[in-house]
C-alpha cells in the first residue's frame, strides 16, 4: 500500500502535448491549499506543488481535485488554453468519472441498479470540513446555498479491504461537489471504510480498522480536439 512517506513524484499514467495524468496516492494533498482532511501542505507537500517544483511553476495547471485521502487518476494541463477548454468541459459535466469505493455496509438487495442519487448537498453549519445531504421534504440546517449533485452506482458486490470483508461499490459521479461520493453514499447506508469524517467512529480503545480511505478514482474519460481520452489507475498494492 502506498503511503505518504513513500510519495516523491507521483506515477505518470498519460501524457500528451496537452494532458498530464498521474496516480495521485491515498494520504497526499491534490492541492497546495487542501486542508479538508486536516493534512497539511507544509507536512505533506502536495501533488501539485511536487509536480510544479519539478516541472516548472508554469508548466502545468491542476483541472480538479482528489480529496486527500482519495488515490488514482488526477489531471493537469500543460498550457493555460487546454486549461480554460478543460474547465469548460467539467463544468459542462462532459468528463466521465468512475470510481471504486469500499464500505462496510451490506448490499441492498432491493436497490435497482444503475441506482441514482441526487439528492442536493450543502456545508455543514458547524464544521467546514463536513458536507451534509438535503433529503427532499426536509428543512436542514446548513451553510450556504444546496449544491445539485448527481451520483449514479454502477455496480455493487462482496470484497476484501485490508483482510476484511467490506462491500465494494462502483460509481460514477456526474457533478464533482466536494465529499460528494462518500456524503451520498453514507446517506444510503455505505459509509466507506477508513473515512474520518464520515465513516465508523474510532473508539480509541483500539487501532483504527483501515488504514486509508476506501476511495479510488479508477478512470476519467473524455474528448479533446476530435481525440477521446480514457485513462486508468490500476488499484493500489
């Protein structure tokens, strides 16, 4: 298993003229500003600023966001024009993302697949790191305005996390809203293995029972200049 301490530069998975993608490890910022999982930027440099400090400043552009805990496939452009042509695409939602997630919850027997969730998310009004859902019908406090998020599980089934049996869910999202994943599936009953702030609470009368969080971003496919682009993680070890 990948770790933080073992992370210099992260895998190039695909590059092109315009497109970077790396394997961004479980424990490492996405970001240079990414507290939302309470490591810090200093401690643990972030993929981004590792990137630019060996590339150049300017020689690559961060098109969106892994949460902290959260491994595989992260893009970057490569000059400012790919950049703004990206953005537009992910905020057009024309860039297909599937993940792999883990829980410990059970599989829902009668729950339709594709299943869809859409249900709107929002800042939770106490705490800045914690994303809640807004269920229809119900007047939840929270900060700012609700966010839409649309989150579709492909597939549901038995694994094994860490010689435990968890269950494994494949998901796409369609929107990217921070937490989105691990908000809307704790919601309907899949909190993901090893979250801290959403999953299980640790007692602290024992080691914690994952070592990471069960999230992976597997493939993001897309279309640049007439080219269709699928790339993939492979799991981590």
């Amino acid at each position: 298993m990948e770790t933080a301490a073992d992370f210099q530069l992260p895998r190039v998975l695909f590059e092109d003229e315009r497109i970077l993608a790396v394997d961004k490890p479980s424990g490492v910022p996405s970001h240079s500003l990414s507290q939302s999982s309470g490591v810090s930027s200093s401690a643990t440099p972030s993929v981004e600023a590792r990137l630019k400090a060996a590339r150049g400043d300017r020689s690559v552009w961060l098109l969106h966001r892994l949460d902290t805990g959260t491994s595989g496939v992260l893009l970057f452009a490569k000059d400012e024009s790919t950049y703004n042509t990206m953005r537009e695409k992910f905020r057009a939602r024309a860039i297909h993302k599937e993940y792999r997630a883990w829980s410990e919850g059970r599989p829902e027997a009668t729950l339709s697949l594709p299943a869809e969730i859409t249900d709107p998310l929002a800042h939770h009004p106490k705490s800045k790191k914690r994303m809640i859902v807004l269920p229809e019908g119900k007047n939840l406090r929270h900060r700012g305005k609700p966010l839409a998020a649309h989150t579709r599980i492909l597939a549901i089934g038995p694994a094994v996390w860490e010689g435990k049996p968890v269950t494994e869910i494949r998901v796409q999202i369609i929107t990217g809203v921070m937490h989105q994943i691990r908000v809307h599936l704790k919601s309907v009953g899949y909190p993901l293995v090893g979250d801290p702030i959403y999953g299980p609470r640790d007692t602290g009368e024992a080691p914690p029972r994952f070592s990471r969080l069960g999230l992976h971003a597997e493939r993001i496919s897309f279309e640049l200049d007439g080219f269709l682009y699928q790339i993939e993680a492979p799991l981590p070890k």
